[in-house]
C-alpha cells in the first residue's frame, strides 16, 4: 500500500506543486525486522513551505483519488505502525541537495544516512562548523562521497543532532571511500584538533537503497 501510494499518489502530486528529487528509500536491513522502514526526503524551499503542503495536497483532487487507498484505509489494517517526521535545514557550505549520478541497478547502490548526537548544543554547533569551517564537507568531495546533503536537525527525536546522506554503486565501493577516508591526512589533522573533541556522542548509520520509482 506504500508503495502504490508514494508512486502513484504523493511523489505526482509533489512534482505537481514543483517539488523536485524527491527520494524513497528502503533499510537494507529490512529482512531482518519486524516493522519494514521507508525513508522519504522531500527537498523544501523554506519552513513556510513545509507548513502549506499539507493544504496543497487536501486541494489537489488527481492526489486524493490516487491516494484514496491509502487515506481511507480500514482502522484494522492501515498502511504504517507510526510515520516521524524530521526536518533539517541545510548546512551553510552546502545549501542545496545534490542528487547523484549514479549507475547501477538501484538496487544494488547503497545510500548511508548518518546522524551524530551531541552531548550538547554548543558540542553541536562544534560538529556542525567542523563540516563547514573545518571543510570536512571538502574532505567529502575531494575523496567523491557523491553527499547528497548535509544538515542540522531542528525538529526530530534524536536532538541535538545532524544527519547528512552519501551514496555509492555498491557495498564494496562504500567501504574503499571510508578507508581512504580515515587513512587521509586531512581527516587525521582536523579530528586531532582540541576544539572539535567530543562533539559527537552517538552516531546512528542507516543503509539503504532507493525505490524503483524515486527520483533518484
């Protein structure tokens, strides 16, 4: 029902409204769990936007008959168990997303979204200005981590936090871009310096693969 829905319905009426590269994601680990997970990114001009979609698409009349299995779902056997939603706001050396281009079967690419807490706010903005100030965002696109975006979490469960995504052709091409990533003398230099130590407090990773129908 998901899938019909984010095909069928939500992804049409997204372009609709002028919204582009919108992604559906699945965990590479969903065999493995009870509840399945998917990931929608849906790139915003503004905050102010975020809070008119939800009219817009109640207006769009092609969006409700397409979703209608999907909004008029029986009470005993809805779509999802619970939805989160998380909104980020880009990182200042990295104001817009980039999709990648990537070729290989969809799915056999590997997009790994990672999020690190900090401890605290200020250990936050620590993090935050190591990608920007520190140009570990540079670091990234000089070993061609295809990153897709970077942001801060300003509202989401796991606060305080930043999530950024990078993806790769395949398992292996992922492990080789993390070696040469911490074998840099770049990365060696900027984690050894005293103003960027312990900003991070846990960092989650999530493995996934896009679906045939998202955007990228």
């Amino acid at each position: 029902m998901l899938d019909t829905y984010f095909q069928n319905a939500l992804i049409p009426a997204l372009h609709r409204a002028g919204l582009k590269n919108v992604g559906v994601f699945k965990s590479w680990a969903n065999d493995t769990i009870a509840d399945k997970l998917a990931y929608v990114f849906v790139p915003l001009p503004s905050v102010d936007a975020l809070l008119k979609l939800k009219e817009q698409l109640k207006k769009d009349e092609q969006y409700n008959s397409n979703a209608s299995g999907f909004l008029n779902a029986d009470y005993k056997s809805p779509a999802y168990t619970r939805t989160e939603t998380i909104v980020l706001h880009a990182f200042e050396l990295a104001p817009q997303m980039q999709p990648p281009s990537l070729r290989s079967p969809k799915r056999n690419r590997v997009y790994e979204l990672r999020s690190y807490e900090s401890p605290t706010e200020k250990k936050l903005e620590s993090k935050i200005k190591m990608f920007n100030q520190g140009d570990e965002i540079g670091l990234f696109r000089r070993l061609n981590f295809n990153a897709v975006f970077y942001s801060e979490v300003i509202a989401g469960s796991k606060m305080p936090n930043l999530m950024y995504m990078t993806c790769f052709e395949n398992r292996e091409e992922r492990d080789a871009h993390w070696k040469a990533f911490f074998s840099d003398t770049a990365w060696k230099k900027l984690s050894a310096m005293e103003e960027y130590k312990n900003n991070v407090s846990r960092a989650e990773i999530s493995f996934l693969y896009p679906a045939d129908y998202s955007d990228f």
